[in-house]
C-alpha cells in the first residue's frame, strides 16, 4: 500500500504560477515513476507529466515548457511547477505512482486530488 497526500491547489490568474506537492509514505520501496494526471468533469484522466526513479521525465504536449516536474527521493515527494497557466489547465490534480518506470505500467496508486482554478 502507498499513500499519496496532496497539497498545493487553488485559485490563480491566467499567467500565474502554483506548485504542487505529493509526499508519498507506506510501501515506499515499491514506487518507481511518479507523476501528475488531471480530470475535467466529463473527460478522461490524461497524464500531465510523469518522472522516474532516474528522473526521466515525460510531459503532455499541452504543458511542455511550461510545467516542470521533479522529485525528491529522499523526501518521498515529487512536485509539479506550473508557470504561465491558462484556464483550460483548470482541473482536479492527482498524483500517483507506479511499481513501473512507465507511470501507466504496473501497480499504481492515487492521490485523493487537488483542485486547480485558473480564471479571471
């Protein structure tokens, strides 16, 4: 079992910054890739950035120069900056993890979720 806890969300201006954080505890040793998805009500989850345990990243083309995401192995934690966001980034936010290095591969848990509004 993994836990995932969340923190970061809520509410900017088109062009504003936020960080996401997700410190992971439990089953620790079984994480490999971690990353960030995000769900639209009436859309699929889709990936949004995803890191490995040797710290290949992945982004969705729609966040590319714009986000970065990183991770802290010795904090359990990865993080995900979002700069220049823009109201169609708006989203519930999840972390998760995978036993894989591919975040879609292997066993995967989830965060809880976080809310990102980006309005004027």
């Amino acid at each position: 079992q993994v836990q995932l806890v969340e923190s970061g969300g809520g509410l900017v201006q088109p062009g504003g910054s936020l960080r996401l954080s997700c410190a992971a505890s439990g089953s620790i040793s079984s994480i490999n890739a971690m990353g960030w998805y995000r769900q639209v009500a009436g859309k699929q989850r889709e990936l949004v950035a995803s890191i490995s345990r040797g710290r290949t990243t992945k982004y969705a083309d729609s966040v590319k120069g714009r986000f970065t995401i990183s991770r802290d192995n010795a904090k359990n934690t990865v993080y995900l900056q979002m700069d220049s966001l823009k109201p169609e980034d708006t989203a519930v936010y999840y972390c998760a993890t995978s036993s894989s290095w591919a975040i879609e591969a292997g066993e995967r848990y989830w965060g809880q979720g976080t809310q990102v509004t980006v309005s004027s």
